[in-house]
C-alpha cells in the first residue's frame, strides 16, 4: 500500500542527506514529490535520481517561497529540513561566550528563519483544502543545550517552539493541518564532515560520538524518513504539535547508575 498516493509534498534541503532520504521515500510511497534545495546541481541530481520534481529554493528567501508558491499553490506536506550547524564554512567559534552576531543570525536565517517561512506557505497551500501535514526537522539541540553551538541550539529550540504555535493556530481556525517536529541525533550525513574532520582524530571523534549514543551506531537518513512518512500519512491524523525525536536513545536520560 502507498502511504501518500497522490498526495503532493515540497521537501527542502532535499539534495542530500536527510532531505533526500525523505523525498525518495515519499516518492516511493506514491507520493507527487517536489525536492528543493539551495545547491541547484545536486538537487537537480538527486530529483532526477528519484524521479521526481526539482525546484531551487533558498529558504532564507521570501521572493523564493513566493516563487514556490506560484508554482505549487497547493500542497499537502511540507518539510522544512534545509538546516546549517554554522560549522560549513570553516571552524568559527560558536560558543555563547565567542560567537560572533553575523554567525548566529547566518544560523538563525536558515534554521529558523527559513521554518517560518516554509510554514507560512505550508498553511497558504494547505488552506484551500483544510488539511495538510507540516513537518518541522528540528534536532535533539533543540531539546538540550549545547556548549559549542549556541545558535544551532538556539535555532532548533525555536523551531520545537513554533511547531506548536502552527498546530494551536490551524487546530484554532479549524483546519486540519497538522504540524509536528522530528528531532533526530547523530544521523550519518555530510552535515558532519567539516566536524568530524579528515585529520588522525576523525575516527577517535567517529567512536566518541557512538559511545554516546545508547544504540552504539549513527542513525541512518532513511531512519528519519521513516517518521516523516508516518507523519504525512493518513496514519497520522490525530497527530498534532507534538514532537518525536530519533535519536539512538540519546535522550532517554543519563546512563549513570543510581546512589
Ligand atoms: P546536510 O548538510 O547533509 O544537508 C542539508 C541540505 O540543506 C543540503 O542539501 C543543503 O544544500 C541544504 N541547504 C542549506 N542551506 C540552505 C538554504 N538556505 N536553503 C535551502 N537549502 C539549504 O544535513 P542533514 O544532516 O541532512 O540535515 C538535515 C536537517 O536535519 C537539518 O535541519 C539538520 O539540522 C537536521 N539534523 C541533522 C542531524 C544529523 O545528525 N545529521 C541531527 C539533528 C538534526
């Protein structure tokens, strides 16, 4: 059985790793695939890899959503995945003690920033039917603090926050439109590269992080596409403001011993 036969979902940031695992799957399950990304080649090669859509989309840009929006008016899911840790361009400090207030708001106008807009269009495509499934990729930072990466942190938290706002507000006007938030950790894509490095240390840096993780093991991309199907589905339709996070157990509590 195809989960989202015919129903039409925009996915961004979907050239490679988390977005794309979930655009192929959403293919897969029938449904009418519309891949976006920032990086026009790659997303152009992953679509038609897939066998779907591809438009370019800079979520930080509201001329690009309401390009999106002439050209998909009507959605039935929507992922806001697109996300940066602030760590692509090179090893700037993200602490909250170093920061600097160019790399937060750069984190922010992705992650959050681009969140906001992707749920706004979400509701204006959704509106005309009523219903309609919004699923935010937040992150476990967005459930914890982290030391070394405030903004990401910062940004992750919000988007927790206004999935919740977008879920009251639809429920409110009586639509339904349903948004929730996955929160994954530690899911093996290039978004790790520049942290993990290519130096001596990167595999001591590769065990550190599956010691951490109560599974022992990444997670997998198609891992998290898994819930974003449940989410989109009809499986799902009491589903609302709510958050699920994949995250290898990682957030289940400390591991320490009583006493
Ligand atoms: P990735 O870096 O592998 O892929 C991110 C994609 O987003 C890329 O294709 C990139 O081109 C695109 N992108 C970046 N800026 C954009 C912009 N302004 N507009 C449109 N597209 C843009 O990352 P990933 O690991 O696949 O992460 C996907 C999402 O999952 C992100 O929101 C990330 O924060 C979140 N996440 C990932 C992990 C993990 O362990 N990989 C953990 C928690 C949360």
């Amino acid at each position: 059985m195809q989960r989202l036969k015919n129903k039409t979902c925009v996915v961004t940031g979907a050239a490679r790793g988390i977005g794309r695992a979930i655009a192929a799957r959403f293919h897969a399950e029938g449904g009418i695939v519309v891949a976006t990304d920032i990086d026009e080649a790659a997303g152009a090669a992953t679509a038609s890899a897939i066998g779907c859509r591809f438009e370019p989309l800079d979520v930080r840009e509201e001329a690009g959503w309401s390009r999106l929006a002439r050209l998909v008016p009507v959605a039935d899911v929507v992922v806001n995945n697109a996300g940066v840790t602030g760590f692509e361009s090179g090893a700037a400090a993200h602490d909250p003690e170093h920061a600097s207030l160019a790399d937060w708001r750069a984190v922010h106008r992705v992650n959050l920033d681009g969140t906001f807009l992707g749920c706004r269009y979400a509701i204006g495509a959704m509106k005309a039917t009523g219903t309609g499934s919004i699923i935010n990729i937040s992150s476990r930072s967005g459930m914890v603090g982290i030391p070394g990466a405030a903004a990401y942190a910062s940004s992750k938290a919000a988007i927790r926050n206004h999935s919740k706002t977008v879920a009251l507000y639809c429920a409110q006007q009586g639509w339904r439109i349903r948004c929730n938030s996955i929160h994954p950790a530690a899911i093996l894509t290039p978004m790790w590269e520049p942290m993990l490095g290519s130096g001596a240390d990167r595999e001591a840096r590769m065990q550190a992080l599956v010691a951490a993780t109560p599974l022992r093991r990444f997670g997998l991309p198609d891992e998290v596409a898994a819930a974003a199907v449940l989410l989109a589905s009809d499986e799902a339709t009491y589903v609302t403001g709510t958050e699920i996070t994949i995250d290898g157990g990682l957030l289940a509590g400390s591991a320490a011993s009583p006493g």
